[in-house]
C-alpha cells in the first residue's frame, strides 16, 4: 500500500494486555494540550476489513462507509456527533482505510480538542499484533507498549466482570500468563526492529513516578515542554474522564483517583499462591528482564 502523507494531526498508539492500567495511563497522557487519547476502539481492524471486502469503494456521500464506523459499540463511546463524522468522510471522499482512519481521528480531535497535534488509539489485541503495518502506513506515528505485572493483571482480570458477557475477563491463570507471554514478545520484537518508534512504560514505574514517566514519554512524543507547575495543574484529580464511559465505569473507577502502589500490589494479598507460582514459572524469563520478582 502506498504510504500518504498525512496532515496534522499525527496518529500514535497505546497497547497493552487487558487490566494493565492503560486508562489510568491515558488519561493522564492526554491531560498535555498537545496530546489527545481517544476511548478503546477497534475501528482500526474494522476499517481494514471493510476495504478488504469492497475491492473498489465509492461512496460520494460517506454514508455507507459512517454507518459501517457507527454500528460499533465501542466507536459511539468517542461521542463524535454522527453529523460531524459524515460530513468529514463526504469531504475527504475516502478511498482506503489509513485515509479514513485518518479522516475520523482528525475530526474527533477538531471536535473534542482542536489544539491537540498527536491522536492516540488504545487498545490491545489487533493493534500490537500488527505494529508493523502500522508503522509502515503511518511513517510518524508512535508507539507505547503498557507492561504490567503478569500476576497483577490475572489478579485485576479474574475480579474484572466484562461489560457484555457478564462474566470474569479471565479465569485461566495459565492462559493469562501465555498471553502476557505473547504480548511481551511480540512487543520486544518490535522494539528491536522499530527502536525510534516504540517506547515502553512500566505500569509499576508509572504509579512510583507519574510526572517523571509522562514527562519522558511526552519527550518521546516530541511534545512541548510543560514546566513542573503546570504538570501538577494538568493532574488535578478530576471527576470525569472522557476515557471512561457508563458502560465501563465499573472497570475503571480508579482513574479518578490518586495513583497508589497499593492497587498494583493487591495481587500479593488476594492471588492463591499456587496461581502467582504458575504464572512465574512461565513467565520468569521476562518477568526478570522487567524487574518482577
């Protein structure tokens, strides 16, 4: 596919394993005026399967192609006016997914935050798993890998209730930990082939130091400098954040609140110790290159 050159604003990307702190971080990441994180979404991995069935697209009007965007569940979370979203997909008169990807985060970044230079899409899943592609497609673009405790994201996970199944996230100890496995790999491996393009944030670190990892990781993102003062204005504990929606309030109801060390170490109070004892046998190579004992 032949790369675009894309206007303002530029497309980067958090991903992360389920419960790993991804919200919390993104909302404080998005509190700079340059930096906007948009809720959890899989329009990307939609996107891409619609062109890949419509061979030749043409739809003057954006209709077909913003109703096929809206029937996502996840995607209405941004809010983004549906008027708003069709005249921007009639404008453009999109004929690929990077165009159209691009086209919707600019407006949901016009509407939500004009002065905003970089959109961030977090999630997991479809979106570390092909890094590549993106990078490739988006030559600006950035990428942030969230990595957790694997014991502690079991732990958050087996607490977790889903918002549609009703049922736990995860009750599979061993299958959580090859998953954290898969993750980490696959995020070390991308690293080693995009080392410019791929910075890492340990969740851990993050609640130890909130203004030292974002100011790092806003440097990395070429953002403007935000003097200490400021910083500790833009974290204010608010009462809402738009990454949080009615729908999964109950999964993140500590992103308004301080971060503490304590809610990442609840795993070592809570977890059977069969399980954590599992999860570090499988896991311990990595685990030790991060520090996780």
């Amino acid at each position: 596919m032949a790369i675009k050159n894309y206007s303002d604003p530029i497309l980067s990307f958090v991903v992360s394993r389920p419960r790993s702190g991804s919200t919390f971080f993104g909302d404080r990441l998005s509190r700079h005026p340059e930096i906007l994180v948009a809720p959890e979404s899989n329009i990307a991995p939609r996107l891409v399967s619609f062109f890949q069935k419509k061979k030749i697209y043409d739809d003057d009007d954006g209709k077909e192609l913003a109703d096929y965007v809206l029937e996502e569940r996840k995607f209405k979370d941004w809010g983004l006016p549906s008027e708003k979203l069709l005249q921007a997909l009639k404008n453009e008169h999109a004929s690929d997914w990077p165009t159209t990807l691009h086209i919707i985060c600019r407006a949901y970044r016009d509407w939500q935050k004009p002065e905003a230079k970089i959109v961030v899409l977090k999630k997991g899943g479809w979106y570390y798993k092909n890094t590549d592609l993106l990078l490739s497609t988006y030559p600006n673009s950035f990428f942030i890998g969230i990595i957790r405790d694997p014991r502690a994201i079991y732990n958050s996970s087996r607490r977790a209730i889903h918002s549609e199944t009703k049922e736990p996230m995860e009750n599979n100890a061993f299958r959580s930990a090859l998953d954290w496995l898969e993750y980490v790999n696959l995020l070390k491996n991308n690293k080693a082939r995009w080392p410019q393009k791929i910075h890492c944030v340990k969740y851990e670190d993050f609640l130890h130091d909130v203004k030292g990892t974002l100011t790092n990781t806003w440097k990395q993102l070429g953002l403007k400098q935000v003097e200490e003062s400021e910083i500790d204005d833009l974290l204010k504990i608010q009462t809402e954040s738009h990454l949080v929606t009615p729908a999964t309030k109950h999964l993140h109801n500590n992103v308004s609140q301080k971060p503490l060390m304590e809610r990442a170490e609840k795993w070592k109070d809570e977890l059977p110790y069969w399980k954590a004892k599992l999860i570090r046998l499988i896991c311990r190579k990595r685990m030790n290159e991060f520090g996780y004992r």
